[in-house]
C-alpha cells in the first residue's frame, strides 16, 4: 500500500463509495420534493402568519407549594372545555410540546403563550402535589396564584384535562419538512456533480 493512500481506518484503504444509479437519485428528488416544499414555504410562511395572532399569560405562584397548572378554553360550537394550544413564544410560533399540567415552582413563573382559535380562553386549571385540583379564571396578561386551597375546585371532566397528550403532529410535520429538505439538496447535489461529469 503506498505510503500516501488515504484510509478510512489505521490500515486500511480508503474505498471508493459505490455509485448510485441515475433512476435511484431521480426517484430521490421526486418523492423527497414535496417534503423540500413543505419545509422551504409552507412552514416558513405559516409560522410568519402566526406572528402577533398569540395572546400571553404570565402565571406566578405565591401559594409556597409546587403547582402544575394548564390553561383550558371552551369549544365555540358546543361548549365543551378543551387545553388552549400554546406556543414556545410569541416570536417563535411553534407549538409547545407540553400543553398541560405545566409546572410552576414557588416563587417562580410561567409565560403561557398561546391562540385562542376555535376556543374561548377560559379557565386555569391548577394542580399540586397531592393532585388535587383548582380552577382560576384566565384573566391575562398576569395572573397571581395566592393559596391554593381558596381556589374553587375543578370538576372531573375539567381535571381530566391535566393528562392530556402532546402536540406532536405539528412537530412531525416539521421535522418532516427538515429532513425532506436536507435529503433533497443533497440529492440534488450529487445530480449537479453527475451532469458536469464528475465522479
């Protein structure tokens, strides 16, 4: 092996990636261009028209115990109650993956941000350790959580709520839109190489 052959390992020789067939890196760019659109517009321009729609609500707890709280609003068709989306912040729209049950120490304070939508901002759902559970009206900008125990209790349908699932759908999507886009440069790249001759 000459003295200046590169390697992979101490060793060993470098070894020549095998091509790709043409037929394999067009399938490529067509199915991963729709994921490449999705990331490059549609995501960009969608997160663009949520700047400015949230609204903001800070939470502070002076109740001297732990509490999780999770902010609920009321469906506009039938009423029902339902947690608000919220958003990681006000300038970056994307969607919070803990929507409910988050938690707020002593002394401390929680920015939910989120769009009211197709429901009415409502109620603050509030939990402790025990896991009981208190209702407080949502009244943003700022809402002051003093004791606990003279908050009114929540009903079983409300505090139900507090287990809710994850936004993950919106995060798929944009993860979906990000790989979709890098595959697709790359793959667009190597075709470039290909059409100007180079191995």
């Amino acid at each position: 092996m000459p003295g200046n052959q590169p390697v992979w390992f101490p060793g060993t020789p470098a070894l020549r990636p095998p091509r790709v067939p043409r037929g394999a890196v067009t399938a490529g760019l067509v199915l991963s261009a729709p994921f490449a659109f999705l990331g490059l517009v549609v995501l960009p321009v969608g997160l663009l028209l949520q700047v400015g729609t949230q609204s903001a609500l800070r939470v502070r707890n002076d109740s001297g115990r732990t509490l999780w709280v999770t902010p609920i609003g009321t469906r506009r068709d039938d009423g029902r109650p339902a947690v608000l989306r919220q958003a990681v912040s006000g300038l970056l729209p994307l969607p919070s993956l803990r929507g409910a049950d988050r938690r707020v120490e002593p002394g401390g304070t929680l920015t939910v941000v989120f769009k009211p939508g197709e429901l009415l901002p409502s109620d603050l759902l509030v939990r402790d350790a025990a896991g009981d559970h208190r209702r407080s009206p949502l009244r943003p900008p700022e809402l002051v959580l003093g004791s606990f125990d003279a908050l009114t209790p929540a009903p079983p349908e409300l505090a139900a709520l507090a287990g809710s699932s994850p936004q993950l759908l919106p995060w798929i999507l944009v993860a979906s839109g990000a790989l979709g886009l890098a595959a697709f440069a790359q793959l667009l790249r190597v075709r470039r190489r290909w059409d100007k001759g180079s191995p």
